[in-house]
C-alpha cells in the first residue's frame, strides 16, 4: 500500500520521539515498573493524543493509518509507551468520541486530545473477560443519578494521576428477561470511586494498569454515554477500532524485535565469521522479514478500509490475530538468535519477549479472534 507524504511524516515524527526520548528509558522504566508521567506529557505536546479527535475539539484529524502507524513506531522501541497511547486514543477517547453528546465532546474531548489527562475503559471485570456479558456491576438510576456498584480489572490508564475518570460498562436493569447494559462516564475523583494501581505485571510494565472499585458512587444521569440499553454494543464496536492499535502494538514489537536480531547477527561471530552468514540464522532472519511484511500489509488494509468507511471488522479480527501471532513468533526467533545474551535484561529483546505475551490476550484472545474471524467467513450460517 503506497503512503502519503503525511503517513510518511508521522513515521518520521514518532520515530524520532521514540529514539530520542523513550529508549533511553525504557529499559529502567521497565525495571522500576514506573509509569512515565513526563514521557506521557510530552506525547500530548507533540499532538500525539489528538491524531484522531477533529479539529473541533483541538486534535489533528488524522486518517486510522496514521494513528496506526504511530502505535507501531513507539512499539517498535517500547511497548509500555505504546499501549499508553493506544488505550487513550482507540478505548478512551473512541467511544466519547463515537457516542458522546455535544455536551460530553465539550467537556472531555479538548483536555483528553491535548494530553492533559487520560482516560479509561472499564469494561474487563474479575468474572468478565472474554465474556464481556457476564458484567456484574449495576448502574441503578435514582431520580437525577446513576448509583453503580461494582469493580473492574485489568484496566489501562486507569490509576495514574494523569487518570481524569472512566467509561464504564454497567448492568442497568432487565429487557425481556436478559440483562440490559449501558456505559456511564465516571469522572476519576468522585466518591465512592476508587482507582488501585496493578503491580508485579511481567510484562508492560511501564504502563499504567488498575482495578476500579465501586461503592455506591453516584453520577448525573447525563452521564450515561450514548443511549440506555446500548452498552454492549458501545463497548463491543470500540474493541473493533481497539484490535488495529493491539495490532500495530504486535507489528512494531516484531519489527523491533527483527531489527535487534539483525543486528545482532551481523556483530556476533562464531566459527570465525557472523553468525548471520550461517544458512539456519539467515534462514530465520528472512522468515521473520517476511511474516512482518505480510502483518504490515493485513493490518494497513484494515486501517484503510476504516478510514474510507467501509466494513473492516473482519480484517480487524484478523490484523489483531495475525500481528499478534507474528510479534510471538519473531520475538521468541529473535531471542533464539541473541543465545544466552537474548535472557538477559542488559538485552533489550529480553523486555521485547515478554512485553509481546499480552498481544495474544489483550482486547480479545487470539481465541476469540478466531471466532470473531469464523462467524465472518460464514461457518456459523
């Protein structure tokens, strides 16, 4: 797919940001499993949050595949800066965006954009993961208010002081016998709501995950995002858009991940010349170059279907699997390649094989692609 000069601008951009300012310290934010409140700030001073918002609201209006590119360019170097970005933008912002009423786009839009503070997505509960239906926290409306209790796990960008509130799926009562869910934007200080930081993740550790807790915490019914009754498939949408960014997370760890073996295999010597010049580790550098560069077609064909307004879940499902996958299989190849260096953090592809386990599962198993990718192609007619 041939870029834009624009497409090309962006690469250039966050590359460059990436380089120069994230993987000097990656590596110990990483091992500090500290979120970076400065690195954040200067992505929202670069435009980064608002590649997608309109210009209305203070963003750049950028087309999907840039926004996909810049994911995959700050992967490329850190995975825990990327899925910071990627959260904000696609489950964030998305869904207010999306759904949100003037009102709402007035109030959250402009300050989420600018990167003055981050928003959350409060789908993911203890006993709701891939079966997002089975949400147990209840939004009860009493007179002008929504009352929700209830708690959410595994949630990106939700405890961190830059953390301005959360959009929340909730029970609101019963259609027909079956649960009805709607979302509710939660702004992060009110009582009752409670923000707890995630610790001991194996992996990105340098983002900022929680579990949100519920305690009679009581919202404006204005509060409630979209139409009563609708939650599901708010949520369900937003994870759509979602799997492209999760997708560009895998292609940019993969293509990190290849380029450090590459690399690698030109300087380390053994037998008197490169390892590189041995069939088997050029053999497996090409496999790799290859997978990536199928992976990169698959996930840009999604993001120009999406910008062009055409149906592009299915290849959304599939980017998300696919990348996902590779990112997994060039990672472990990579560290196969670096040898006994490879399991050491002074190697950066140490942080690269475990940052690239959560692709797989984040924002639906590569399981449950292949049922989304399976009732697509038409085998359950």
């Amino acid at each position: 797919m041939l870029l834009t000069e624009e497409h090309h601008n962006i690469r250039k951009t966050v590359r460059d940001f990436a380089e120069r300012e994230v993987k000097p310290l990656a590596r110990e934010l990483d091992e500090k499993a500290e979120f970076s409140i400065p690195l954040t700030k200067k992505m929202g001073e670069l435009g980064f949050f608002g590649i997608r918002t309109s210009h209305e609201y203070g963003g750049l209006d950028l087309d999907t595949l840039s926004y996909v590119i810049a994911v995959e360019e700050l992967a490329r170097v850190d995975a825990s800066q990327a899925a910071t970005l990627a959260a904000h933008i696609s489950l964030g912002i998305g869904p207010i965006m999306n759904y949100g009423n003037g009102e709402q786009k007035q109030k959250y839009l402009p300050m989420l954009s600018s990167g003055e503070g981050l928003w959350a997505f409060g789908l993911t509960e203890p006993d709701a993961g891939s079966d997002s239906r089975a949400t147990k926290t209840t939004g009860r409306l009493e007179g002008n208010q929504w009352v929700i209790n209830g708690s959410k796990i595994f949630i990106t960008n939700g405890a961190s002081s830059m953390n301005k509130g959360a959009t929340v799926q909730v029970v609101s009562g019963e259609n027909n016998g079956q649960k009805e869910f709607s979302t509710i934007l939660v702004d992060a200080g009110t009582p009752g709501f409670r923000r707890v930081p995630m610790h001991g993740k194996m992996m990105w550790r340098a983002s900022d995950t929680a579990q949100l807790f519920f305690d009679d915490c009581r919202v404006p019914s204005t509060n409630l995002l979209g139409k009563r009754g609708e939650g599901s498939k708010i949520m369900l949408n937003t994870l759509d858009s979602g799997r492209l960014a999760i997708a560009a997370m895998g292609l940019g760890c993969a293509q990190g991940a290849f380029e450090m073996a590459l690399k690698y295999a030109k300087e380390r010597k053994q037998f008197g010349k490169p390892i590189g010049h041995f069939q088997v580790i050029a053999f497996k550098l090409a496999d790799m170059a290859t997978k990536i560069e199928l992976a990169r077609n698959l996930l840009y064909k999604g993001a120009w279907l999406k910008s062009n307004n055409q149906p592009f879940a299915k290849e959304a499902a599939m980017a998300k699997l696919y990348c996902s996958e590779i990112a997994k299989e060039v990672a472990d190849e990579a560290v196969q390649i670096f040898g006994g260096y490879g399991l050491m953090k002074d190697y950066d592809i140490e942080r690269f094989y475990r940052d690239q386990r959560l692709l797989q599962i984040g924002e639906g198993t590569s399981e449950i692609q292949r049922l989304v990718i399976s009732r697509y192609i038409g085998v359950y007619d």
